[in-house]
C-alpha cells in the first residue's frame, strides 16, 4: 500500500504521463470559496476518483474540468491543452442521466455525434456498436421511460463512449440506481477502465465504491476545498473482480478514509 | 363524467344542457333563447349561403394568419426568455402588462396605426393569442432540468441545435398548452377585431343579427365559432396528451 503526499508526489513520479492537470485551481461563489488553490494530476488510462464529504467541491471540481463551470483562477490542461470551454475530447455522464425523454435509445446514444454532426447511418452504427458493449442489445427502440434506473445510466455512459473522448467525467454515476445494479455497474467499470483505454475521473462520496473502482483516489476536505491525500492501492487490482472486498488492502484502505472523513460528516 | 357509477360518454354534459335549452326555448319564456332545435334548422340553412361561406373564409384567413404570427413570434421569444436572464428581464414586465391589458381598447390605436383593413384583424388576432404562447414556452424553459442543458453544452451543442434539438421539445407540453389557450383567446380577438376594426366576417354576423335582434341566427354562429374552437382545441390537447408521458419525466 502506498499513499503519498501530494507535495512529494510530483517528484516521485515525474515521469508518469497526465491526461489531465489541474493547476492552483480556485473557485468562488460571491465571498464563498468553494476550491482553494487545487492542484491534482490524473493519469492517462486510469480511473482517478474525487471523494469527500458532501460540500466539498467534488463536483464543481469536475464540472470546470468539463468546461461547464469558469474557475475564478488556475488552470486546467487537457492533453496539454489549457481548457476554456466543453470540448470533443471530454465527455460527461450526468448523475441525472440527463436523456431525452422523446428520443429512444438509440437516438439518445448517438446525440452526441447528431450535434457533432456526424452522418446518421454512420452514427448510429457507432451508437449500436456502445449500446451493446453496455448490455443494452435490444433497447434500441426502447424509450428512456421505458427503462429502469439503471438502463438509463447504462444509456448515459454509452453516449459519453460513442462521442470517443479521451477523458470520461462521471458525476456520481451510480448514484441514483440501486445497490445491486450499483454493483453490476462498478464491476463493468472495471471491464471498461481496462478495455477502453480512457481516463476516467469519477466523482462519488461512496468510499468503499471509490475503493473498488479507482487506480487512484483524491480525498478532498472541505470549506476551502482541498486535496488533502493521494492513495494509490497497489495489490488488489489485479486480482479480479470478486476477490477485491476481501482484500486485506481494500479493507485497510476503506478504514483509513473512513477515518479521515470522520469528523467532517455532520 | 361519472353518474351513478356509470361512465357517460365524452360531452354528455352538452346534452343535458342542450335539453334544457329546448325546453326553456320552447316555453317561449323570452326572444333571447329559441330553441335549440330551431337554431340548429337556421344553421343548417345558413351554412349553405354565399354570405355565411365569405364570412367564414374571411373570419378564418384573419384567424389563422394572426395565430400563426402569434406562434411563430411567441414561442421564440418565450423560449429565449426563459434561456436568457437578460432577454426575460427586458421583455418580462411587458408581457405582463398586455397579458392583462385589455387589448379591446387597444384597438383602436391599432387602426391608426394599420388602417382599417385586414391588417389590423389579424394583429388584433396576434395580440390576443401571443402573451399567454410567450408566458407558457418561457415557463416551460425554465422548468427544464440544469443537467439537460449541461449535456447540451458539454456534447458541443451549437446554440441552433439547443433550441431546435433540446428546449423546443423539453418546453412542448407548455407550448402546446399555451397555444391552446392561445387560440380560444384569438377566437375572441379575432371576432373583436371584425366588430370594431371593419365590419366584416363573422363579426359582421354577429352585428346583423343582434342589432336585429335575429337570435337564431346569431346562436347558430355563434355555435359554429364554438364548434371550430372547440375543434382546434380538442386537437391541441390530443397532442398534449402525446406528449405527456414525458412531461413528468423530464
């Protein structure tokens, strides 16, 4: 088990190659300081969850990642490139799913490419390709009204694959489906982190969940916001998907968030 | 309805009513109310005539032309109010003054302004429907979840594609409400138009037979006013209907 300062992170991994770097990252809300001065650094083809108590400014960490929101200062870079808007090489899976409800399956699939302005013949091949690989085969015709909780996100997340960015921001994906198919879905998440070859930043307040799916996990303290430790489990992950919660690491490392987060939950 | 545990059929009420209306008429308790069955003999009549036909033509190219402006201005326009806090900021106190002003003095500054003609029918049409389009499509804008328009913005949505692809379909339960109740208050604008402005169409109907104190005539017009609002309306509210399995759901 590692877990490592993030002020001596840098120097311990110079070479380790960032999909995403936030830089001295602040966010106000009038007098309210949300983010302070967050610096964190998210490696290509990993899966890097932000976990903290509620009012932390996990999600609004995510969201200027994603563009929708403007940091009051800092920076944030993209494959290099310093973000100032949403752009194709991000994508978002919506705590809400955020579907169009009069659109089917497949549409709502494919909208990503229809704004991108890609053919619908070929958009829709794409689309079908993701609806399957998320266990949708069949729904294509299906309305999201018609689905359960859980379809529904399985709909947002082939929508965010099928756009082919390289950075997926999930905001509390599984957060509205229930526990079983919660499961399901962090289980499949590991297929995917490991298949796709993308960088996943996963915002959740589950602790065990961030555990269980995450390369990497960012625990942000709240009121200003700050990263506060990096934990990088080591051993567990290859092991496969079953024998993860009996890890003695993976149970460590629960305790120890636990722990840490203790005394900011009222 | 409901009677006696049993389900009547749609607009049984309209029977009941049509019933008394007969007996009353038929009691000959005042000129006002002939019987129902004798207006409906005089419409029968009536609709085969020239003057009836022009009337009706020129009632309805009035009607829908001005509700037809009315949709294609007040929809646009309530939905970048409710998407543009500066726009509803600017226009909002406007809309609702004309919401409740009562546009019937209106109009005749509107005939010094546009004449006599069909011209100023057909605003007079607009003004009625428009305001209550604008208010519902900026409602329904409004009522649309933060995170549908993030998606919208996050997959790259041009600002076109939004209103075409996003807030014109999440609003359209609204909409369509607002132009159902859009159109029943055009039936009257329109009517008012022809009675004020110049006299012609129905307007002028209603003005021949009242001021000669025609009553049959004048109720099988006005039922056949009825009739064809209440048509339009039926339709729109089908569509509603359509539409709302996803209005909860939004």
């Amino acid at each position: 088990m590692s877990q490592i300062n993030p002020a001596t992170l840098a120097d311990a991994r110079p070479a380790l190659d960032s999909a995403v770097s936030v830089r001295n990252v602040s966010k106000n809300y009038g007098d309210v300081q949300a983010l302070k001065n967050l610096s964190l650094e998210f490696p290509r083809g990993e899966l890097t969850s932000l976990l903290g108590p509620s009012g932390c400014g996990k999600t609004t960490l995510l969201k200027i990642i994603a563009g929708l929101l403007p940091q009051s200062a800092g920076q944030i870079e993209v494959d290099g490139k310093t973000v100032t808007g949403p752009g194709p090489d991000r994508a978002f899976v919506f705590q809400d799913f955020a579907l169009l409800p009069w659109a089917n399956v497949l549409r709502n699939v494919a909208f990503g490419l229809e704004l991108r302005g890609v053919a619908k013949s070929e958009r829709e091949a794409i689309a079908e390709k993701y609806i399957r690989e998320v266990g949708l085969a069949g729904f294509e015709k299906k309305f999201p009204h018609q689905l359960s909780g859980g379809m529904r996100q399985r709909v947002g997340l082939a929508r965010a694959l099928s756009v082919d960015a390289q950075v997926l921001l999930l905001d509390e994906p599984f957060s509205a489906v229930d526990e079983q198919t919660r499961r399901k879905f962090q289980e499949d998440l590991l297929a995917l982190v490991a298949n796709e070859k993308k960088t996943f930043i996963f915002v959740t307040h589950s602790i065990e969940e961030a555990v269980y799916v995450s390369d990497q996990i960012a625990i942000l303290l709240p009121r200003p916001s700050r990263v506060s430790e990096i934990i990088r489990p080591t051993s567990f992950r290859g092991k496969g998907v079953d024998n993860i919660r009996r890890d003695p690491e993976y149970l460590d490392i629960v305790d120890e968030i636990w722990a840490s987060l203790r005394s900011y939950v009222e | 309805m409901m009677l006696f545990g049993r389900k009547l059929p749609a607009m049984s009420s309209l029977l009941v009513w049509a019933a008394l209306w007969e007996v009353v008429g038929r009691m000959d308790l005042t000129f006002f109310v002939p019987p129902i069955s004798a207006v409906f003999v005089t419409l029968f009549g009536l609709i085969q005539t020239t003057p009836f036909q022009n009337a009706l033509g020129t009632t309805a190219y009035a009607f829908f032309l001005g509700v037809g402006f009315a949709i294609v201005i007040g929809i646009p326009v309530g939905i970048l109010m409710g998407k543009t806090r500066f726009l509803d900021e600017l226009l909002l106190p406007w809309v609702n003054i004309f919401i409740s002003a009562p546009l019937t003095a209106l109009v005749p500054v509107l005939m010094v302004l546009f004449g006599f003609g069909t011209k100023t029918i057909v605003i007079t049409t607009t003004l009625f429907a428009i305001w209550i389009i604008i208010l519902n499509a900026r409602a329904g804008v409004m009522q649309i979840n933060r995170s549908m328009v993030e998606m919208g913005r996050s997959f790259g949505a041009s600002p076109l594609d939004a209103f075409f692809k996003i807030y014109l379909w999440a609003a359209l339960p609204e909409i369509l409400g607002g132009v159902r109740i859009g159109i029943i208050r055009a039936v009257k604008g329109v009517i008012i138009g022809q009675l004020l402005v110049s006299i012609v169409g129905f307007g002028a109907l209603f003005e021949l037979y009242s001021s000669n104190f025609l009553m049959k005539e004048f109720w099988a017009v006005l039922i056949v006013l009825f009739g064809l609002a209440f048509t339009i309306s039926e339709f729109l509210g089908y569509l509603e209907r359509k539409v709302s399995f996803y209005a909860s759901a939004r």
